[in-house]
C-alpha cells in the first residue's frame, strides 16, 4: 500500500465535486451520530448482498436512479417503493438505491422505502467518505454500502472496510485499474465492482472490466458495472466472468421496469479461473 500512497492523488473532476459535496453531508451526520448509532443498533438483520448474487446465471442488481451527472434527467417521477416492487417482480437478485440528493436526485427515504417494499439486498448507492455514513447505511436497513477505490485515500479505504465489517454491513469496494483491484482484495471485502465508467471525466471504456474482472478473485463476487442496455451486453459482462450486472439507467428509464428487468434475466454465469 506504501507504493499506492505515493502515487495517489484527490480525484478531480466529477468525482471531486462529488466527494467534497459528501463530505459536508457527512459533516451534518455526525452532528446527529447518536441517532444513527441507535438505529444502526436496532436495525434488524439484512440479508447478505454477497451471497444472494452468487448463483449460477448472472445476477441484475436494478437501479433506482432519477439522474445523473453523465445523462441528466432520467426518470424524475419514480417512486422508491414501486420502483423496487417492479424490480423485484421482474427477477432482480438485489437493487441499488442512489441517496445522494444533488446530482442523483435520491434521499434516505428512497432506501427506506425500498426496504419497506421488498426483501431483497439493498446497496446503499452514495459517496461514503466518513464512517458516520456507513452507521447510516445500517441504521436504514442497507445490505451493503459503496466504498469507491478512487473516492478515497487507500488508508482511509481500508479503515471503512473495517469499520463496515464492525457494523456487520457489507461494502461493495468499486475499482477502475489493477492497484485500485490490488487495494479491495486487501481490504477483504467480498464484493468488487468494476466500473466501466471513469467518475472524473463521465467515460465509458469497457476494456477495463475486460481486463480488470478475470483478475477478481474467485471467492469474491464480481459486479460489471455501466455500460449495460440489454441482454447483449450481460451475456458480455458473463463471458468476462461477471457474478452480477449493476443497471441503472436502462431500467429506471424504461415505461415498464418488470419488463427491463425480466428482459436482464437468466444468463449463464462463466466460472473464473482466478
């Protein structure tokens, strides 16, 4: 990690704006830590993340996401609950609720009534740079959070992997270059995403999950995430070895989310050699 420490530098670009934005949102949470600590405390058991996307075709984990910086509007009118209802009805293994308000147009509510509506894994979707976020996550009845390598300093990384395994919350450690992939299989997370999309400049460029997931070792579960608007393209994240496929536009665009979602469905997943 000593290598990786002097080679890393504050993202810039999208992300920056991103992160610096969460870190006063987390600022206002700590104000506010018992509340979240007693909640997180009485929070009932979620159901694992990890475990429900292993099985033997690629699993869909469905978005609720009302925009975003690299498309704008999506699908202003969504309502959480139905939303994930659909998703579900639709075969969705797990869902990805976005809370971050400014860009995303989510909020804490979203997760909660998700939540309310179904049984699934929830991922907590934000920028989760302070540890008071991950109580959060908890006390709201999240399966998993989002740690993205590039977001934070390597040290800081590990020090929320370890503070999500305390809380008995599953972290989705998300990466775009192999010392970022190197850095998630320290922390011992059990779910690595590997993100097509470049957070700084808003690109696309696939060839990183080409050559990023055959190296996601084989007791970890490999997310491909962005890119995805049909069945062509899980039946691609499967042959690179993808576990699961994170969606979000496509199918919180879509007139009918069961349909998008059903259309997803029953890949055969490709065993990984690593």
């Amino acid at each position: 990690m000593q290598a990786f420490l002097k080679r890393w530098s504050p993202p810039a670009g999208t992300l920056g704006r991103l992160v610096a934005e969460a870190e006063g949102r987390a600022e206002t949470l700590v104000a506010d830590r018992v509340r979240w600590e007693r909640a997180a405390a009485g929070a009932p058991p979620a159901p694992s993340l990890a475990a429900t996307l292993r099985r033997t075709d690629v699993a869909i984990v469905a978005e609720v996401k009302r925009r975003s910086p690299s498309k704008g509007a999506i699908n202003a009118s969504i309502a959480a609950d139905r939303q994930a209802a659909a998703y579900a009805a639709g075969g969705a293994a797990a869902l990805s609720i976005l809370t971050e308000p400014a860009h995303f147009g989510g909020s804490d509510d979203d997760l909660r009534a998700a939540r309310t509506a179904v049984t699934l894994p929830l991922l907590k979707k934000d920028f989760h740079v302070h540890p008071i976020q991950l109580v959060q996550a908890k006390g709201l009845g999240a399966s998993a959070a989002l740690l993205i390598a590039r977001a934070l300093r390597p040290e800081a990384l590990l020090a929320l992997a370890a503070e999500a395994r305390a809380l008995e919350l599953e972290v989705l450690v998300e990466v775009r270059d192999d010392r970022e992939l190197d850095l998630a299989m320290e922390s011992g997370c059990a779910l690595i995403g590997v993100n097509n999309r470049d957070l700084e400049t808003l690109h696309i460029d696939t060839e990183v999950s080409a050559r990023l997931i055959p190296r996601v070792p084989a007791d970890c579960v490999a997310v491909y995430e962005s890119g995805v608007t049909g069945i062509d393209g899980v039946r691609a994240a499967a042959a690179l070895g993808a576990d699961a496929v994170l969606v979000g536009s496509g199918v919180s665009a879509a007139p009918n989310p069961e349909a998008a979602v059903r259309g997803l469905v029953g890949v055969t997943r490709s065993l990984r050699a690593s």
